[in-house]
C-alpha cells in the first residue's frame, strides 16, 4: 500500500472508533433524529462542524491547506439531496455509517451497501443523462457560504456557533 | 453534563468535538503527505467498488464509462478510509462490549416485523435511491455534512437542508403510524 492508502486507513478506523463511541452508526438513532426523538446524531455531527470549521477555515485563511468547496449546481443539489433524504429514511444508514453499523454487527447493513453500490453503478449509466439535464441547469460554482450571502467569513462563523449551541441547549432542555 | 451515555457510548458532544479534531488533523496530514488536501467522505468509495465489481465482469464497458473515467476506479486514499470506519467501530464496540449480531433493527421491527426478506428490500431499495441522489449531490453526510459545512460551502448547506427536511417527511410517513 501506498502512503495515500496508508494514512486513509490509519484516519478511517479513528473516524470509525468514534462514530461508534457517539453511537451514531446505529439505523435507530439516524431514524430516531428524522422522527425528532433521539437528537444523537445531530448533537454529534453539529459539534464535529464547530471544532472543525474554526480549525480548517483558519488554516486554509494561512493557506496552510486549500479548500474545496462542491459546486453550488442548484438542481442537483435539490434533486440529488432530496433522492438521499428519502433514501437515507428507508435504509437507515448514510454511507458512511453504514460502513460501521457493519463494524459494530449490524449485519442488515450489507443490504444497505448492496442497495449502495448498485446505486453508484445506476448513476454511472445515468451520467449522461443527468449531464445534459439537471447538472446543465444552473451552476453557481464552487462558492462559499461568505460569496452567497456577501458577508465576511470571521461574521458568519460566530453566528454558526451561536445559533449551533443554542440549539445544543434546546435540544437538553428538552431531553432530546 | 454527562461524559458516558446510559448505553454506555461517550458523550455524543465530546465524541463530535474529538471528530472536528481529526477533520482537522487529516486535511493537515493528507496536505502534507499526500500534496493535495483531502476531506473526509465515502460516497466516491461506492462508485469505485461498483466499478471494480463491474470490471470483473464487463471490463470495457467500464473502461468506456465517462462518470468511471472521470472518477478513476482505484483504491485511493478514500476507499481505505471507508474500510478503516469498518475497522475501527468493530474494534470500540468490543472493546466496550457493545458490539451486538442484529438482523434487523429496533424501530423497523416495531413497523415492520421481524422478516429479514422485507428489510433487505427496504434497505437495498432505500440505498439504490440513496446513492443515486449523494452521486447527483455530490455528496453525503460526510462530505457534504461534515466537510462541506466544515468550509462553510453553500452547497453543503442546502444539500444538508434537503437530506434532512426530505429525510424528516420520509420518515414520518414510512415509520410514523406505529412509533408514537
């Protein structure tokens, strides 16, 4: 193996150790978070986000590392956004999760990552099509949140994190 | 606050904050060792498993394949970060003994039964629609939920909007007359 495949490897089972230490792998609490019981997996994502962004946005702001935004392609993202919403709700799983809810013998999940895998192949045959329609819609390109709204990134990142842990309190308040 | 769960896992806001600090620390790593900065993600993985799984069978059909081509079918660096996640939460549920065999899960057997037959159909069902929708997206809630509003991208923001609010309506409709 490469260094590449090395380190991806390394990084992985980390990322796997703590998806499952947070108890976001399982199918009840990522449909439990849809029917507003059991806010796990937001509590867990949402803080990820606050740690993460005050770190990558100042390191890519010293151009230590570069960001890579996926393009604002508005009828894909709806479209393609909405498919994995409905999907995600019958499945149980994202793709990532899927993968540990495996790990951790929710064996049902080799299921969700057949459906997954067949899916990847359905889209390569669909490629063209989407091409030349939905993804030829409107591309807004691969802008950042400060570009849409026109406001500077060092504004928006507190009121990310004062919105976040207002909810953070919310959500405790009311035992979710 | 509490540090543990009553299941015994970590406390989902600590066990997030640590995943912020390994965000951070793998675009560090994948900056310097690899030249290119990578974000965490797992849905290209699909579509480089799907093709090497079609390869087997149908080699030049891949080969001629544009969204193939354009995605190179290859283990990289993503593919065995995918295989790390089923590597690493087998490794912390045994080692806190959360670590169970399940068919099929809580909520789907309270709606559904207790038949394998029927939630293989949901779940390879959900996953074929699932897929489709993250490869349109370009993205899921790893590289769009996590990565993607780690940046602060516009995309990522209303990609996470949609996955959840379609999510949320799905889920009342599929699970939602006997949990309650």
């Amino acid at each position: 193996m490469n260094t590449g495949q090395w380190l991806g490897l390394v990084t992985g089972i980390l990322f796997g150790f703590l998806l499952q230490k947070g108890r976001v792998l399982r199918f009840e609490k990522q449909i439990g978070a849809m029917l507003f019981k059991d806010m796990t997996i937001l509590k867990f994502m949402l803080s990820s986000i606050l740690v993460g962004m005050a770190g990558i946005l100042l390191l890519s702001n010293f151009d230590i590392i570069t960001l890579s935004h996926k393009p604002m392609n508005l009828g894909a993202i709806l479209i393609g956004g909405g498919l994995f919403g409905a999907g995600w709700a019958i499945m149980g799983f994202c793709p990532g999760t899927s993968l540990g809810a495996l790990g951790e013998g929710r064996w049902h999940a080799v299921f969700a990552i057949a459906g997954m895998v067949a899916g990847a192949a359905l889209y390569a045959e669909l490629y063209p099509f989407f091409k030349s329609t939905v993804l030829a819609w409107k591309d807004f390109g691969k802008i950042g949140l400060q570009d849409a709204l026109g406001v500077s990134l060092w504004v928006i990142i507190p009121v990310f994190w004062a919105g976040t842990i207002s909810l953070f309190f919310w959500f405790e308040k009311k035992g979710l | 606050m509490k540090w543990k769960t009553e299941d015994g896992g970590w406390n989902p806001y600590i066990a997030g904050a640590l995943l912020g600090i390994l965000a951070i620390l793998s675009v560090l790593a994948t900056t310097k060792f690899m030249s290119k900065t990578s974000y965490l993600g797992a849905s290209t993985t699909f579509v480089r498993a799907a093709g090497i799984l079609e390869q087997t069978i149908a080699e030049d059909h891949v080969a001629s394949n544009e969204y193939y081509t354009k995605t190179k079918v290859l283990v990289d660096w993503q593919f065995m970060l995918v295989i790390g996640i089923v590597l690493g939460a087998f490794i912390s549920s045994i080692m806190d003994k959360s670590f169970r065999l399940e068919a099929v899960p809580p909520i789907w057997k309270e709606r559904f039964g207790t038949s394998i037959g029927k939630r293989a159909i949901g779940a390879i069902a959900g996953g074929i629609i699932a897929m489709v929708g993250a490869r349109l997206a370009d993205g899921c809630p790893s590289g769009h939920g996590l990565s993607g509003m780690m940046q602060l991208s516009t995309s990522s923001f209303v990609a996470l909007v949609m996955f959840f609010g379609v999510g949320v309506l799905v889920a009342r409709i599929v699970y939602g007359r006997r949990v309650s």
